[in-house]
C-alpha cells in the first residue's frame, strides 16, 4: 500500500510537471526501490490546537535502487527533486492513527 501511494504521488508530479514527450512513471517496470529498511521510529508530543496535544509516531526510512532504465531514472528525479509524498497540514508526510479517542469540551 506504501508503495503504491508513492507511485501515485509521484506520478501525480510528473503529470504537473506537463512533459509528456519523455517516460515517466507509469513507465517504469518493476520496483521503484530495490530494497527499503525502516532506520527508526519514534513519537513526538504535537499540539493540534490551543488546548490539546496530541503524540504522534514518525518513522525515517532508507530506500535503496540502482537506476534500470531511462523511465525510472526520470521518476527518481521527480522523487528527489520534488519529494515523497505530500505534507499535510501539520507540516508532516503520513499521518497514521494508531488509537482514537473522542474529544471532550471544556469550558462549556
């Protein structure tokens, strides 16, 4: 599932980026990478609003690959150049929820 937003996203920027007369992503063959390894993993406090913070968990990745064709030479450049991924509001890349917990109004 990683792989395959990725894939979207950067060939949602390639599509942006409007040059049609090379290939791109939808051209590459096979993985993008050839081998991912998680690096670390750890959680920091975010403040979310005025009143509430909440902890998030954030992982850095590696991605290795030697580059097989011109298609994918190009979509590793998109990926470098314009990054992986997209931010969200927060100013971070994916945002998973690992438990929920219903807010409560205070003040009120």
């Amino acid at each position: 599932m990683f792989v395959d937003r990725v894939m979207e996203n950067l060939t949602g920027k390639w599509e942006a980026l409007g040059d049609r007369s090379s290939e791109g992503p939808t051209d590459v063959h096979g993985p993008l990478f050839d081998r991912k390894t998680l690096q670390k993993t750890y959680s920091i406090p975010l403040r979310v609003s005025a009143d509430h913070t909440q902890r998030i968990v954030l992982s850095k990745w590696e991605f290795e690959y030697e580059v097989r064709s011109q298609a994918h030479r190009n979509t590793l450049n998109v990926a470098l150049g314009a990054g992986i991924g997209e931010r969200n509001h927060f100013g971070l890349g994916t945002l998973s929820l690992t438990s929920k917990q219903e807010p409560f109004l205070t003040g009120v």
